[in-house]
C-alpha cells in the first residue's frame, strides 16, 4: 500500500508557492449531522521526514479511530497552519450538498488563513494561501481563496497527496467527536450515532423507519432512501 507524501507539494515549492493547503470533507454521503471540511498548510521548511513518523497519515477511511486521533493531535503540533469548517445539516437541507460542501471549504480555507496571521513563529505577516489541493474537484472561488488556476483537483487525494490526508484527518476526527456527543442525547440514542456517525447504516435506518427523523437529518437523503423501499 503506497501511503501519502509529499510529491504535489515539493513540485509547487520549487515553482516558488510558499503557502499550499490541502483541503478535504467528510460526511458528504450521511444520512445525518453536518459536511465538515479539513484545511492543513505545512511549511516547505518541515524538518519531519515523513517516512519515519510515530504516527500514520493517510486517507482517514484506511485508518482506525486510535490511529486517527494520535494522527491529528501530531498534524495540530506539526502543521504551519489549520482549519475545520462546519456546516450544519440546516444549509445542506436549504441548499444541497454541493454548496454545503463548497462553504464548509470557504471556511475551513478562512479559519487556516486566520491562524497562519496569528503565527507568532513567522516573521512575514502578510503570508496568505497560494496554492490550493482538493480533493477530486475545484473550489469556486470568493475572496480569500486561489483561483482556479491556483489550484489543484487531484482523484484519490487524500491517498496521494500529505496535505490533503491530514486534512481529511482532521475533519474525521471533529465531525465523528461531534457525532458522538450528539448520540448520547437521550432522544438521539435510538438512532445510533455514536457508532454509525450518521451514516445510512441497516442500524440507521430501522430507527428512521420506527421513530422518523430529526433536526440532524438530511431531509433529501432520507426521502431518497425511504422512496427506495416503496418501488
């Protein structure tokens, strides 16, 4: 198995980009809960050598829940910059997916940006975002981001490109944190969150199917899914 490096990176360091991030979601395909997106910025300055690490950095989804959370503590300590962005199942509900997805981008990008100008460790202050690496497809652009031409739209990123895994690292680990809190609400336990993470598990579903759905669920989803089992 060939684990996430540094390849992407290093080609744009030598072009002169100083400031890339990788960027990542998870929770797109739940039945339930938010689309939490990753930003992880390292410095071409690393002094880690990635192949000789305690921890493990990969794709979130080839990765147990132990590995995952000692990964993220080490990508917090170890990164230049980073950044979660949330959005609640309310704006997936009101405006779909894609654009959920985009805006929890925007603001994971936003909350990265904002620590790397807090960054008491770097002399230059006005250091912004120069390149970007997404996972399978392009941000749109607003104000704060690379454009298009900034940015990089890789298939199977999070397996590739370092970046982009601890990105999807990050995201996992507060969005299954998140799940979990959420689960051990007494009207919340029957659906089993803290164990399915709201994802359409046979578990998952005999609960929607018995006691309906909640303020968490994704409404277009659901009646998909319900829709299925009539025809």
């Amino acid at each position: 198995m060939k684990f996430p490096d540094f390849r992407f990176e290093r080609k744009l360091w030598r072009k002169g980009y100083k400031i890339i991030a990788g960027v990542d979601e998870v929770g797109r395909g739940c039945f339930a809960g938010p689309v939490v997106a990753g930003c992880v910025i390292f410095s071409p300055n690393s002094k880690f050598k990635i192949h000789n690490l305690e921890v493990r950095i990969d794709d979130s989804k080839r990765m147990t829940a132990r590995q995952r959370e000692k990964a993220e503590k080490w990508i917090k300590e170890n990164a230049l910059s980073w950044g979660i962005g949330e959005v609640p199942t309310t704006l997936i509900n009101r405006s779909g997916m894609g654009k959920a997805t985009k805006a929890a981008f925007r603001k994971a990008i936003k909350s990265a940006n904002l620590k790397l100008k807090m960054n008491k460790s770097l002399r230059d202050k006005n250091l912004k975002l120069d390149f970007l690496l997404a996972d399978a497809f392009f941000i749109s652009y607003v104000p704060g981001l690379p454009r298009r031409r900034r940015q990089l739209a890789i298939i199977d990123g999070d397996q590739k490109s370092f970046s982009i895994a601890a990105a999807s690292i990050i995201a996992k680990v507060y969005r299954d944190k998140l799940m979990l809190c959420l689960s051990k609400k007494s009207k919340f336990k029957k659906y089993g969150w803290g164990r399915n993470k709201g994802y359409g598990t046979k578990e998952h579903q005999k609960a929607i199917k018995k006691y309906g759905i909640t303020r968490y669920h994704r409404k277009q989803f659901v009646a998909t899914f319900l829709g299925s089992l009539k025809s």
